[in-house]
C-alpha cells in the first residue's frame, strides 16, 4: 500500500490525521479514498493541491500513476500575487 503524508493544513478536516496507507494504483483513486473517509477534505482537493509521488512534484496528476510501495505527499497550493 502507498503511504500518504498530507500537509498540517488539513488537519483539520481529517481529525489530525496526517499519514495512512491506501491501496490506491492513481490519484484520482487516491482523493477519491480520502474523500471518502474525510468528506470534509473533499474542497481541499477539488481547489487544487500539488501531489509528490516519491519525490516528484505533479500539479494536475489525477491519472498519475502511484506505485505500491510509493510516498504520497498532498501539499496546499500556495496562491501568489
């Protein structure tokens, strides 16, 4: 299963939670479990984060591939101005 690594900011909405395990094979099925067990996540991802997949960043990377043994890591984007 990949680990999940999600940013301090939000962990508001998932209970503090800020790793877990997921047998998820992209990321679309991957904000799709976590929308599912944090339904109040769901806004977070669908505004926009960047998503590292084993040290690589991706900014829209729903059929991004993840592997099994892979590190996921959800960032907030950061709006500039």
């Amino acid at each position: 299963m990949a680990r999940v690594v999600l940013s301090r900011t939000f962990a508001p909405f998932t209970d503090g939670v800020l790793e877990l395990e997921l047998p998820v094979a992209n990321v679309r099925q991957l904000f799709q479990a976590l929308e599912e067990r944090y339904p109040e996540l769901r806004d977070h991802l669908e505004s926009g984060i960047a998503v590292a997949i084993d040290d690589e960043v991706y900014q829209d990377a729903l059929l991004q591939p993840i592997g099994r043994d892979s590190e996921v890591i959800l960032i907030s984007k950061i709006a500039g101005g």
